[in-house]
C-alpha cells in the first residue's frame, strides 16, 4: 500500500516544482509593486491579543515585491475622534477637511438609500402561517427617506439587521420617533450563534415618544460579534392608518479601529481638519459630497437647509402668503394683513405672479375673552383675584355669597393669550422650525401655512393644575377641572388632527384625533387627576415624507376653548356658595365647603345633605335640584358621589314580588369575542372584563396595555378602569400576548330595570335570543362620559341578565351573534349573562304540597318544586310531614256503597209512580166532568185531550185483554157510575171539584 502512495505523490510534487519555477521566472519580469497597488490589513488577533499587518494586491499577478508582513498594533488600539489609523505608518492621522471619523466608532446617518451591511427581512407574527399568506409581506421593507429612515406601516414584522465585530465592549445608540402604540418596536443583539443577548425590559421595548419628538435610545454591547435587530409590527385593528417609526443617527461604538474617514455627505461640509462629524449648508447654500464649504444659490435659485442643490424660484401664487390680524391698536382697531411665507421661495416680480394683497379696512377689535378686561391702551389685561367680567365690562367684586368662577374661556382670537405658544416642527429637516403653525383669525384661531405639507403644525395650552371651589366641595368624583373645544377640519388630502396632553412629566399621550373633513364640533375630555398639564393640538395635512405645499388650503378652526376649575384661573362669573353658620362673627361674609354629599340650601346658604339614594351630578350644588335620584335597581353610597346596585333587585309583576340575589355574579368576569383576522391575517380577540356591580360604585374592571408599561420610568403603565372596560389581544411567537388599545365602556351605572330603554340607552333584546323562561330579564344599564370622534355622547352598555337554571351560579357570558364585536354601531355595547344566580329567590308559590294515602292510620306529606324550577336559595321546602288519620274497611265501603246507590233508585221509583198517580187523578176528574144522568158514556167528540195526555183509554186491544185489564175496566165503569149519580145533584160541586183538581 505505501508503494502506490508513494508513486502518486511523485508526480504531484514535480508538478508543484516545476509550476513554482515557472512563477518565479515570471516574477522575476515583473515590475516592483508601489503604494497604489496594494492596501495594508490585519490579521485575527491571536490569544495574546497581537496580531500582524499584511499587504494584499490588488490585482494578483500585477506586480512584484509586495512588503512584508509586520507586526501590527495591539487588538485593543483605536485612533480618537477625527482621527483615523494610517495603516503604512499605523499612525492616527486627522481627517481631511470634508470628511469626518469617530474613531473607534461607525455612525449611519444618510439614508438615501440602506447603507451597505443592512439588511430589511420582512416575516409575519404568526410563524404557523402557510406560505401562500406569508407572500403578503414580501413587499414590507424599511424606506430610506433621505435624512431618516421609516419602518413598515402594515402589520407584517419587518426587521433591519445589521452585523458589527467589537474588538471591546461597546454600545450602540440611535434616534428615532415611535408615536404609535398600534406599533409594537422592539430592539435586541444576538451573538453569533443567533442566541439572544440578555437584556432587560428597558432595553428591548422602546418607549413611547409624541408627536414630532425624538427620543435616544442606548444599550451596552459585548466584545464580539454582535447582531442588532430593529423590529417593528404593525397592529392594524380598526382601520386607521399607522404611523410609522422612524430611525435616523445610529451610532456603534467599540470597533478597534477606522483606517479611513467619512465623506460628508451632500448638503454638509466640514471645514477643518479633523473633524468628528459635518455641519449642514446654510439655506441658499448648496454643496456635494465630501465638501470642505458651501457654495451660494445662483441668482433666482433657492436652497433649504443641508440641501445638495438649489432648485429655480417659481411665480409667486396664493399658496406663498398667508391671513393675519393685527393687534389691536391704542383706538381699539384692527385690520388685515397678509404676509408672504418665509422664507420665501418665490418671485413676485416677474409676469404671472401673484401680487401681496393690500391691507384690509380697519375695523373694531373683537372684546376681550370672558375673566378679562380692556385696558386703557386697548389691550385685555386679566381681572384681580376675587373678580369677574364677561370681557366687556370691568371686573367687579363677587357679591357676598358669591365666589369667582375660575377658569379659561377663550372665544375671541386677536391675540395669541399668553399661555398658549404655536410652533412649527417637521421629522426630516429644520425649515419651520421658526414659522408659527397657528394664526389668530378674529373668530377663530387656524392652522399655519408650514413650510411644507408634512409639517406639524401646532399649538399648545398650559394649565398649573386644578382647584376644586368651595362651592363643588361637596361632590367628591374624581373630576377635577374639563376642557372643551369647538373645531373644524377642512381637508382635500389625508390631513389628520391631534389633541393630546402632556401631563406631570410623562410623555405626551393621543387623548383623541380625527381623519379628513370634519364639520363644526366639540369636543370635551375630563380632568381625573389634579396636576399641571399641556394640551396640545397638533395639525397635519399629510403624513406623507412630500418636500412640497400641495394642500396649503387644508387647515383647521378652533372656534373656542375653555377650561374649568383652573388654578390661578380667571372668572367670567360668579357662583352662590356656602356661608359660615349665624352663630360666627364672620357670618354671611365669607364661602365655607361643604362636606362631601351636601348640596346649598337656596334660602339659607347654607350647607344641607342630599337626601337618601340621590347624589350629586352635573357640576354644581346650589339647591337641592343638584341632588339627582338614583336610577332603577340603584342606591347612593355615603358621600351621595355615586349611585351603585348592591347586586340585589325586586321586581313586582300579577300581584307577587320577585326578589334576586346576584351577589354570585359581582366578581370581575372576562369575556373573549373572536379571533377576528385583519386584511392580511393578522389575529386578535377582542377582552371585556366586566364587573356587573362594582365595588359600591367603585369601578373594578381594568384593561392595561402591556406594550409599553415595561419602558415606563415612571412605573405607571397605561390602563383604564370602569364597569366594563374592552382590551384587544394580539396572540404572537415573540411576546406570550400583546394587549392594547384599552377603552373603558361604562364610568357610570345607571340603573337596572326589567324594562328595555332607560336614560335613552335601548337595551334592543332582539339582538338575543328569546326569553322562554317566565321570568323577566334584568337589564344593567352603563355610560362613559368620555365623547369619541364617533360617539359624541360617549359610550353605553348594557347587561341582560336572565335565569337560566341549566347554566352555573356564575354563569355564561354572550354577545349578541349579529354583532360579534359585543356592539352594532360601535357605541352601544351588548351583552347577555345567563346565570342561575340570576333566578329569584324561592317563595311559597314555587312550590306544592302532595298528600300520601292513609296507611296504618298515618298520611304522610310532602312538598315538591313547581317544574320547571325557576328559582334559587331563598324559602327551603318544607321538611316531610305526617299526621293520623282514620282507616275504613273496604266491605264498609261497599255496603255504603251499595246503600247510597238503593237510595237513590228507591227514590226515583217514587217519583215515577207519583207522578203516574196523579195523571190517573186528572182522568179521573175528566170522565166525572163528562159524565151524564142516564150513566152513559159521553160522544166521543165532547171530552178532547189535554196537550201532552196520553190516549191510553181510547186504545182497543185486538187481542183479549189481559187480567190488569179487565181490572181497570171494572173499576172505570164502576167510577163512572157514582160520578154520574153525584152529577146529577151536585152540579156546581163538581166544578169546583175540577178546579181543585185542575
């Protein structure tokens, strides 16, 4: 075996021999390699932490004596920022101007286009999908956009992947905006074995930003090789378009070193050498990649801020000025003017373009928003605490029994008030940053005109908190102050309005917003916690990345605001309160609260309690008219803030009550409506948790959001409470379950009743299936007060409560089958709990009583439930009973029996005969009456029969008569003789004899 291998090796090396001679005899024509044809690089670093430097052709082959390999510097080494490591000299050397470096460090922030190393994978969150459905998201990508970089805006998972070696440990941290909680965006590192990181919470899940605000992100990184993820989903539940996460200035830090800096990129330069990083080109300014200065617009070009080119000025139109008001004058004038959009773009001196209009006519200020007054240079100036005015007055003093009614009330627009600021602000550049984004019109204050169509224009309120007065003490609900507004949207594109708040340093949160044209509405949103709070309207025309002001006609109105309750507030009014009782010195000058509960007497002032099951709505408590009953089926708690049903209920129907216990059905239920599947496929259910009664009136259902409550610094993550609240879960393969968009259905119980409509809430019992039981469904009415963009009155619900006895004591929740989301039109909600908790309690009359039979001189009874059983607990049967009683021998019976039944025939017999006797009687008297002196037999045409007699003696028998026969015969002629002879001497007697017997 060793001969043959030895025979094949042989040949090999002679080949190599001769092919390594031949290379040789080349090399020794070519020419000597220099700089620009080679590049240096190290090797891995080995396990001392050293590795060698080595020179790598660029093209093999093409020339000769390329230097040896070195010795490199240590693993560890890196060059400061602005620096970068000469690999012929392995020296760090400064930048060039143009150009910039990090040192140690990679930052991405031009994103034209993905940078190489990047990579965007779109997947779907359910893995188990099939692959025809997995094709929906093969177009889902992340989008460069010039200046940052935008995710997806369906619900397809896309990820942006990007592969980093760090020779130590590290970081990476980025930019980026995340408005949208329908998006779930996540940041994670795997190793290279795609094992993930160990991260906390904090770092994976990305907290919440608002509107137009970006926020840092940052997390260590190992030595190694590190994986980052970006991943976003889109949650696309209700139909409202998402809004998408936008990245930009991504920086890692750790590598070891950069043999070679970064070319500013088109419309930055940087000016010296060394620099760490480029500044943008001034506007009117331009330059190219790597640019060391900017260089100025031609003559009739214009250039934004960081711009690469400059692009040619247009006529001057409409779209390039904009409306204003000017204050008011020291003669209470005002007029219109106009003004071009700055900076300005346009050229107004040339054919074809539009002019500046003139200055409208002068014309009389509007008056000064209610709680101010007009000063003597015909600006409105607040009223001093302790005064009021309607704004066209002077402020006057409260009369005595009177305290001011503080708050913000603005209707008139001539100037912007001073605790309200306008601002312009766009995600991709700096060019509104200085324009206001709102302009007072008179009436109305209204949108700016922006720089460009994806602007955010917007305008804020500050409030320093709330203050209860004395004369609402006496209502202890968790309202402490209301806004409402009056606006309108007018809209040719996709234009979107914001109302949010900023509150106690969280984040700025969406309270409500409205797509398209809207018509003149208002709006109003409850204050529940007392603390300083900015709200803020934000106005979009377009939420797509457009350099341009297509839409400048697009706009909103604010027509009024007001806000109640305001600390430090002004008063356009006053309002009765509570005095200090007689028996003070200081009685009937100054405003004393009210215990929770009590309402002001009209009369006295003074401080009275509501009466029982009333409480204390709307928003006042003078007289007792603000003490309000409760609803059907409810009862007030102590403070008389609230009406709640103690989960008991009689109802009164043909003369009996029934009475229910359904203390069974007071815990929280959860109820899961779905799975429903968006367009693309995506899963969710719909949560209710529902607590039919309440902790006395205290709301114990809670809907929490779990997408981003994990990120929140301050430890208070986003929920709801109410009677009813509604969640939507979304099952995925990286999180156990997602729960968001969490809504609170019913703030307030109203009643329960039998009957179907109460407060304008239909229970509409159409919807379920029909009652066969006799016993009437209870229905559980609920209103949230908060208003929505498509319930203006807010939310309602109701619960059917109805008894079934084949269901648990707990019961079956439902909803309606034509309307599987639990509601038809979205702000009515329905729900059906069978229960037989819901049964009334068992009376006498759901039960009879049944009689044994006499056995031993013992009757035993029992009593038995009326089928079907239709009740539960309440009145027990009755324990088996038993009593003596008296036995009778069956032959007893019998010959009572037999006895009774003689009677009766003997006595009918004597009847019969009777009555026989007596028509004997009357032919008897017949044939007296017709009788003759000769004792003869009348004609047979002088004695008729009387209706109804029968002709018995007028019968001749064919036969020979019979022995009772001839009897009678006998008898009859023998009669008829003695009545003839007594005829003849007693004529008169015999009438009267026939009368008698008539």
């Amino acid at each position: 075996m060793r001969e043959p291998a030895l025979a094949s090796w042989f040949p090999r090396c002679l080949f190599f021999i001769i092919a390594a001679h031949c290379w040789l005899s080349a090399a020794t024509e070519l020419r000597p390699c220099d700089e620009t044809d080679y590049y240096y690089q190290y090797t891995e670093c080995d396990s001392t932490g050293s590795r060698w430097r080595v020179s790598i052709p660029l093209s093999p082959g093409s020339c000769s004596d390329l230097p040896p390999p070195s010795r490199g510097t240590d693993c560890s080494f890196s060059c400061p920022a602005g620096k970068f490591l000469e690999m012929s000299t392995q020296q760090c050397t400064p930048c060039a101007a143009g150009s910039y470096s990090l040192g140690s460090g990679l930052r991405f922030d031009q994103w034209d286009a993905i940078p190489a190393g990047f990579t965007s994978l779109a997947s779907y969150m359910d893995s188990g999908m099939s692959g025809e459905d997995s094709q929906a998201c093969s177009s889902s990508s992340w989008m460069p956009q010039g200046v940052y970089l935008e995710s997806n805006r369906d619900e397809c998972t896309v990820s942006l992947v990007y592969a980093v070696h760090l020779e130590k440990q590290g970081s990476v941290s980025f930019t980026y905006q995340y408005p949208d909680n329908n998006i779930f965006f996540e940041f994670y590192v795997q190793n290279e074995q795609c094992q993930e990181m160990v991260q906390t919470d904090d770092q994976k899940w990305i907290k919440i930003t608002s509107n137009g605000e970006w926020g840092t992100h940052t997390v260590n990184l190992k030595s190694g090789m590190n994986i980052l993820y970006w991943r976003t989903t889109g949650i696309l539940v209700g139909g409202k378009m998402l809004k998408p996460v936008l990245l930009r200035n991504i920086q890692i830090e750790g590598i070891a070193y950069t043999s070679e800096c970064f070319p500013c990129r088109p419309g930055w330069f940087s000016a010296t050498p060394g620099s760490s990083s480029c500044q943008p080109c001034s506007r009117n300014t331009f330059s190219i990649k790597g640019a060391s200065s900017c260089t100025a617009c031609p003559q009739n070009y214009y250039s934004h801020e960081g711009w690469a080119e400059c692009k040619l000025r247009l006529p001057c139109s409409e779209k390039d000025y904009f409306q204003i008001h000017t204050a008011c004058d020291s003669e209470g004038k005002t007029q219109v003017m106009y003004r071009w959009v700055e900076p300005k773009i346009c050229m107004e001196n040339i054919t074809g373009a539009a002019e500046l209009p003139q200055m409208g006519q002068r014309e009389p200020c509007p008056p000064c928003n209610p709680g101010y007054y007009n000063g003597n240079d015909s600006t409105c100036l607040p009223c001093p605490p302790g005064t009021h005015s309607d704004g066209t007055t002077v402020c006057a003093e409260c009369p005595a029994g009177t305290e001011p009614v503080l708050g913000y009330e603005y209707k008139w627009w001539n100037v912007l008030p001073a605790n309200m600021k306008t601002s312009c602000f766009n995600v991709g550049n700096t060019k509104c940053d200085n324009m206001n984004g709102w302009e007072v019109a008179g009436d109305h204050i209204r949108s700016g005109a922006g720089s460009s169509d994806n602007d955010y224009l917007i305008l804020s309120l500050h409030v320093p908190g709330f203050k209860v007065p004395a004369s609402l003490s006496g209502m202890s609900s968790s309202e402490f102050g209301q806004i409402a507004f009056v606006f309108e949207t007018i809209c040719s594109a996709d234009c979107e309005l914001y109302f949010m708040m900023y509150m106690n340093g969280r984040s700025t949160t969406v309270v409500e917003s409205w797509n398209s044209s809207q018509g003149k509405q208002s709006y109003t949103h409850s204050m529940s916690r007392n603390t300083s709070v900015t709200f803020t309207w934000a106005f979009q025309r377009t939420n797509h990345a457009l350099n341009a002001r297509r839409y400048v006609g697009d706009m909103v109105k604010l027509y009024s605001i007001s806000v109640t309750n305001v600390l430090d507030g002004v008063a356009s009014a006053c309002r009765a309160c509570a005095l200090i009782s007689q028996n003070s010195r200081w009685a009937g000058s100054f405003c004393v609260p009210c215990p929770a509960g009590f309402y002001i007497d009209r009369d006295t002032n003074r401080c009275q309690e509501c009466p029982p099951n009333t409480h204390l709505a709307g928003r006042h408590t003078y007289g007792q008219d603000a003490c309000v009953p409760c609803g059907p089926g409810s009862i007030s708690n102590k403070e008389h803030s609230r009406c709640y049903s103690n989960c008991s209920f009689s109802h009164t129907e043909n003369n009996r009550t029934l009475t229910f216990d359904l203390s069974a059905l007071s815990n929280m239920s959860l109820l899961a409506v779905g799975p429903s599947f968006t367009s693309k496929g995506t899963k969710y259910l719909h949560i209710f948790n529902i607590s039919l009664c309440g902790h006395e009136g205290k709301r114990a259902a809670v809907c929490t959001d779990n997408v981003t409550d994990v990120s929140s610094k301050d430890g208070q993550s986003d929920s709801v409470d109410g009677f009813i609240c509604q969640s939507t879960i979304i099952p995925t393969s990286f999180r156990t379950v997602i729960s968001s968009q969490s809504v609170s259905l019913a703030d307030i119980f109203l009643g329960a009743t039998v009957d179907v409509i109460l407060d304008g809430v239909n229970a509409k019992p159409e919807l379920f299936p029909e009652n066969s039981k006799n016993i009437p469904d209870i229905n559980f009415f609920y209103r949230s007060t908060q208003a929505t963009a498509s319930c203006d009155q807010g939310r309602s619900s109701v619960i059917a409560v109805r008894c079934n006895p084949e269901k648990s004591e707990h019961g079956e929740l439902s909803v309606p089958s034509s309307c599987p989301a639990g509601t038809c039109d979205g702000c009515v909600f329905h729900f059906l709990w069978e229960s037989a908790s819901a049964c009334p309690r068992c009376t006498e009359d759901d039960y009879h009583k049944i009689e044994g039979a006499c056995k031993g001189g013992i009757q035993e009874t029992l009593y038995v439930w009326n089928e079907p059983k239709l009740c539960i607990k309440g009145a027990p049967l009755p324990p088996r009973s038993s009593s003596p009683c008296e036995v009778i021998t069956l032959w007893l019976k019998v010959g009572v029996g037999g006895g009774t039944f003689g009677a009766v025939l003997l006595i009918s017999l004597t009847c019969y005969f009777w009555k026989k006797n007596k028509r004997l009687e009357y032919k008897y008297s017949r044939l007296v009456m017709s009788a003759n002196k000769e004792c003869e037999l009348p004609a047979a045409d002088s004695c008729a029969l009387a209706e109804g007699e029968e002709p018995e003696d007028d019968v001749v028998y064919a036969q020979k008569p019979s022995l009772l026969g001839k009897l009678r015969a006998i008898a009859n002629k023998q009669e008829e003789c003695e009545i003839k002879l007594q005829l003849n001497t007693l004529g008169t007697t015999l009438e009267l004899l026939y009368s008698s017997v008539c």
